[in-house]
C-alpha cells in the first residue's frame, strides 16, 4: 500500500510580499471569530426594516463593503442608491465582478478604497466614464487581485481562516500590485500564494425571497455570496419578496443564506434594477446606457443623480422615473420570453 509519509519531515517555511498593494481589513480569523460570536445573536427575530433604516444603522461612514451578485445581474439597487442618497462616504469596497454598482458608489463619491478585480466595464455596454475617472484621478487607492482571489479571500474567511494558498495571479502583474505573500508548501515545497481572508464589514445581498427572520433562497448562479454572506460582520438582506417560514422550510435545501448571518431584511420589488434578475426581469439596457451618456458631462450626470437618487425619496419612487410598473412590465416579459 503507496503511502507518502516521507513528506512529514521538518521544513524551512519562507514567506514574503509579492506584490506592493495594503490589505484594507483585518484578516485575523480569531477576533472575527471573537466579533461573531459576541455580536451575531442566534435568536429568530422578526428582521424586517426599510432601505433607509437599514443602510442608517448598518452602514458607517469608513467601513468596507462586500456587495452580492454579477456584473448588473442580482445586484442590491436599493441599497446602493440610498447610500448615495445618504451620502456615506470613506467607504472600502469589495471589487468582485462588479458593474453597476461600483459604478453608483463612483458616482456618488462614496469610496475611498478598493480591492480591484473588475470595477470599470460594464461588460459589453462599454466603460464607465465616473469610474474610470475616480480611479485615475488617485481618489480611490488600489490593491489588485484576480476575480478568483477575490472569492478565495471571501471563502477563507467563510471558513474562519486568515489565509488560503492559491495558484491564481502567479507571474502575472496583477500579483505585482496585490497584496498576496508567496509562500511554500509544508509538504511539497511547491509556490504558492496566500491571500489573505475578507472580513467586510457590511455585506449586502439581494435574494428571489426570503422570511422575516433572514433565511434567504437564490435562485441561479450564486456567485460569491455563500461566503460572503458567512464573512461579512454585518449582513444586509433585500429581497424581490417576503415568504412564509413555512414555505422556506419545504425546501431547507435553497436556503443558502440562514438566518443566524443576517441583521436586515427589506422587501424590495424589482431591487435589482436596472440590472437583471434571474428568472424574474430582464435588465434595462437604455437606463444603463442613459448612465453611461450623462457621464459625458459633469453637470449631466449632476443633473442625472438629482432625479434619479438625490431627488426622490426612496426606491418606489426612482423606479416611477424611469416608467413605473409599465416599463417593469415589460422587461419581466423581456426575462421570461412571454413576448418576443
């Protein structure tokens, strides 16, 4: 029988920087731990609150932000907007697949710093122009990683780790910029990098449905959000719409999100938007390129966010400026293909 105890030998284990980028939170999985254990109640309790209470008592001015979804698809709109519209600001931001919502927060120069992995792009719509600036102009320090580091960085804290080994970003410039340290293996010698775990501070998921005491069912591609919702300290839930804890408990398999991780719930309709929600509506591809043409101008796009974010008074009334139920209507057929 092969057996490979000649591994088990003692070995120099080397590590050092690879790259010149700072680590923006505290990977130390022990006083997460501490933070968890102390300040993450187990209780069931009804969690349901408004947009503005949550993003009001949750979020502070300085913290580090992981944010659910991909690309314009899945993506907590709601939140993101009241942010803005709250005008937070010194904000960390987690930049994991994202589109749209680096984008508002740019926008609304709510951050500060970020962990860049994909920020500017909106994917095939092409750049955005606020984003683009923010992250020239020196306004937003970087660290760099790969899409991949960044989730690995998610799963180790999920895991209650500080760090996992990883072959993503070896050789490249992404690695020059990052903030991983190379190391060795204990039983190989083999190089690896480490990346160091995400604790955010606030996550901020949007979900297909969920109940009042936060378990949370994703229907699709779940992306990152099973780790991130398990780093993050504080946990922010919007959901399309509210359930039963009965119907939640007849397929305790989708529940990806239980409700001992959660601090807020809020019932948002169409939370997503303009982005996509699976199986529910398709994203609004003119609102997105709208965004994209005010940020041609200064005073455009100053005039954009008036009427869009800083000019209403919530959510409900933002998607009343882009053509209400009608317009919603219509993009929910466009995602279901009941009329071509």
């Amino acid at each position: 029988m092969q057996h490979y105890c000649h591994l088990l030998k003692e070995r120099s284990v080397t590590y050092k920087p690879a790259g010149t980028g700072k680590i923006f939170t505290d990977p130390d999985a022990d006083k997460a731990r501490v933070f968890f254990r102390d300040q993450k109640p187990r209780k069931m309790v009804n969690k349901v609150t408004t947009v503005a209470k949550a993003v009001s008592e949750l979020v502070n001015d300085g913290d580090y932000l992981g944010v659910g979804g991909f690309g314009t698809n899945r993506i907590p709109t709601a939140i993101l907007h009241e942010i803005v519209r709250q005008r937070k600001k010194n904000l960390g931001f987690a930049g994991h697949t994202a589109t749209h919502d680096f984008q508002i927060l740019a926008a609304g120069g709510c951050i500060n710093r970020c962990d860049v992995a994909y920020i500017v792009g909106l994917e095939a719509r092409g750049l955005s122009k606020v984003a683009r600036k923010a992250v020239e102009s020196g306004s937003i320090e970087l660290t760099e990683w790969t899409n991949a580091a960044l989730a690995w960085r998610y799963k180790a804290a999920a895991m209650g780790l500080s760090f996992l080994p990883v072959r993503s970003m070896m050789g490249t410039d992404t690695e020059k910029y990052s903030a991983a340290m190379e190391m060795e293996c204990p039983f190989t010698g083999t190089k690896y990098l480490a990346v160091p775990a995400l604790y955010p501070d606030v996550g901020i998921i949007h979900v297909h449905r969920c109940d009042v005491y936060g378990n949370s069912q994703i229907d699709g591609i779940v992306v990152a959000d099973y780790d991130l919702a398990r780093a993050a300290k504080r946990l922010i839930i919007t959901t399309e719409r509210l359930v039963p804890n009965e119907l939640i408990r007849r397929e305790p398999a989708k529940t990806i999100i239980p409700f001992y991780l959660v601090d807020a719930v809020v019932e948002v309709p169409f939370g997503s938007y303009p982005g996509n929600m699976p199986y529910e509506y398709f994203s609004d591809e003119n609102h997105l390129q709208e965004w994209l043409k005010a940020e041609n101008d200064p005073e455009t796009l100053s005039a954009f966010l008036e009427r869009h974010i800083y000019g209403v008074k919530d959510f409900n009334e933002y998607l009343n400026t882009i053509g209400g139920m009608a317009r919603l209507q219509e993009l929910r057929k466009l995602e279901t293909l009941v009329e071509r």
